[in-house]
C-alpha cells in the first residue's frame, strides 16, 4: 500500500474512530448521561419543529385559498420560482390556524367532557342491574359444577362498595403522591417550560420559512457538492409532500368515519351516538388498528344497555369498515401513503414496538419515503444495467 498523504489521512481517520468507539463503549453511562442532557436542551426545538410542520398544513391551504390573491409567484432568471405576499398574508394566516385549532380541540371538549360524565352515570346505573343478571346466568350455566357455581354465588357486586374502595385506594396512594410532590412540579414546569419554548419557536419557524429554507440550502451548498444538494432537496421535498399528505388525509379520514358512525347511529337509535363516533374518530388516527380499538370501547358501552344493541353495532362497525377500508381510506389517504398493504403492516408493527402511538402516525409515511427511493433507485439500477423488470405493477402504485 502506497503511503500517499491522502492515504496517511484514511488510516488516520480510522484509528480516530476505533479510538472514539472504544472510549464511548468504555464509558456508556457517561454517553447516555451527555445524550440526555443534549437532548433535553434540543428537546424544545424538536417539538416546536413538529408542531411547526403540522400547524403548516392548514396555514398553507389557508394562505391559498383565503388570500391567493394577495400572493404573487415570479420566476427568477435562473429558472426558479419567487413569492411575494403582502405583508399581513402570513401572520393573519398563523393566527386564524391557530384559532381553528383550539376551536376544534375546545369544541371536542365540550361536546366529549359532559358526554362522558352522563354516560358515567348512565352505566353506573345500568351496572347495578346488569351485572346482577350476568351473575344468574352465569350460576344456571355452571349449575353443574358446585366448586364454580359456588365461588359465582359468593361474589358480591355492590356499586357504592366498588367506589367507597376506589376513594380509599386513591386516599391511600395519595401519601406517595405527596411524597414526590417536588418531582412531580418539576417535570410539570419543564413540561410547560418545554412546549412554551416549543411553541415560539415553532411560530417563528412558521412566519420566516422562506428565509430559514434559503439560509438553509446556502449553507448546503457552501458545504456539500452539487450532486449530494440535489439529492438532499429531493429527499426533503418528497418526505414534506408524504407527510404533508398522509396527515392530511389521515385527519379527513377521520373526520368522514366519525361523521358516518353518527348518522348511522343515530338513524339506528343505537345508546351514545355523539361519544361512540367522536372516540371512532380520534382513536382512527391511529392506522389499520385504530377504528378496531374504538370498536371494542363502543360494544362495551352498549352492551351494558342492550347485547343485542351491541352486536348490532359491531354489525354496523364491520359493514362501515369495509366501506371505509375500500372506497374512502384509498381515495383520501391511500394515494398519499403509496404502500403496499403490508408495508403498511409492517411500519404500523415497528412504530408501535418503538414509539407506540405516535410510532404508528410517524413510521408510515417514513416508510413510504424510504420505499419510493429503494423503488427509484432500483429501478435506475436496472436501467443502468439494460435489465428489464419482470413486472411494472410495482410503479403503478
């Protein structure tokens, strides 16, 4: 091996990096002390970033379609697009976002809050009778068997019994509660420090985008070739359309099936239409298991006013669902994702494993991302190679 200076600096780099790497595996909680720490500083940025990217969505169509003409696009003379917009177009437009937004979450508060307390009391009501009855069923079906139908004899459901338990178990665990009173304000005020700072700094993202994006991509350029430039803009403008698109889409989803379990409901006469949707609705943002998790909730609740009112509705959930599954979740989110179905499978499996919930929202359109650059730069490989694929089915999706 020839010893030319620009060797020299390979070995060197490597020697360097063995040494990094066996010093970070040598002192891992000191690493994971310093990842912590940094991370509680870029925490704040994080969320105010996420934040940004969503509240973007709707600011953007607002902007367009409220004051498209108050916004002008020019083209420069090296072929790239400018806009201009009067000055009030985008603070008008951060604030009436927000405003929607907090509309929306008071206006399911309200609705879902005092929905909640009536039904509490309905099924503490409907309990006192219904688990009586359960009890003597229960005792005929197992009449054979005197250890079983003796135990089911013996147990005693008595509702004010139940609650005057719960208060004394609450009572009792309030003593830890108080004991960690000083950690619990803590990480309450960090919380709140976290998202105030999030939130500022997730409207500045909003207001000066443009600007960010052009110091951004100067900066890219300054210190990146040309080729890696391009390829980064692509990868960032596909990933922001996949996302942008996916949420969107997600939420209209959402927001059709909630509306469809109402009216049916309603038109059906089933117990708890206006909770039973607003729950189907929020817990289908989560995808493939979300609408099934509200499914179960909703049976739970009638059941205990009416079994056969209860299979009904799972009748109904299954009939929307495959409604919902083949016409409208293709059309509103489907186009936007562009997955096979078990590549969808498979995101929601690992996003759930990983980061629960919002794993399953981030991992799908991640997914997506990931799978449209492997097909790319498959089939540009093939190209390259003069070999032809099998099957074009795979672009058609």
């Amino acid at each position: 091996m020839n010893l030319t200076k620009e060797n020299v600096k390979k070995i060197c780099g490597i020697i360097l990096f063995t040494v990094v790497v066996f010093l970070a595996i040598q002192n891992l909680d000191k690493v994971f002390s310093g990842i912590s720490f940094v991370w509680g500083i870029i925490f704040p940025f994080i969320l105010g970033g996420i934040i940004a990217f969503i509240l973007n969505i709707p600011m953007r169509a607002i902007e367009k379609h409220l004051f498209g003409k108050c916004v002008k696009t020019m083209k420069n003379a090296d072929g790239s697009t400018k806009t201009e917009k009067k000055k009030f177009v985008r603070p008008v437009s951060i604030l009436i976002t927000v405003i929607a937004v907090l509309a929306v979450i008071a206006a399911v508060m309200l609705i879902v809050v005092p929905q909640i307390g009536d039904t509490t009391k309905e099924l503490v009501k409907t309990a006192e009778t219904f688990f009586p009855k359960v009890q003597v069923y229960a005792e005929d079906l197992f009449r054979n068997n005197a250890g079983i139908s003796e135990w089911i004899s013996e147990l005693d459901f008595n509702i004010d019994k139940i609650l005057s338990e719960s208060i004394d178990f609450l009572k009792n665990g309030m003593g830890n509660v108080v004991s960690g009173t000083l950690t619990a304000a803590k990480a309450v005020v960090s919380g709140i420090t976290s998202f105030v700072i999030g939130m500022i700094f997730a409207f500045y993202l909003l207001a000066k985008k443009e600007t960010i994006l052009r110091q951004v991509n100067m900066i890219m350029n300054a210190a990146l070739p040309k080729k890696a430039v391009d390829k980064i803009i692509y990868v960032a403008k596909l990933s922001n359309e996949t996302f942008s698109s996916f949420i969107a889409g997600q939420c209209i989803e959402a927001v059709i099936l909630g509306l469809m379990f109402f009216i049916v409901m309603s038109i059906i006469r089933l117990p708890y239409p206006l909770l039973i949707s607003v729950l189907i609705a929020f817990t289908a943002l989560i995808p493939v298991f979300g609408a099934f998790i509200g499914c179960i909730v909703g049976a739970f609740l009638i059941i205990m006013v009416s079994p056969v009112k209860a299979l009904i509705f799972v009748v109904m959930f299954l009939v929307i669902q495959q409604i919902e599954g083949n016409l409208i979740y293709p059309r509103v989110v489907g186009k936007s994702v562009g997955l096979p179905s078990l590549w969808v499978l498979a995101a929601v499996t690992i996003g759930s494993s990983l980061m629960g919930v919002a794993g399953m929202l981030f991992f799908i359109p991640l997914t997506s991302v990931i799978y449209t650059l492997i097909r790319e730069w498959t089939y540009k490989r093939l190209e390259t190679k003069k070999i032809s694929a099998d099957s074009q089915d795979d672009k058609k999706e």
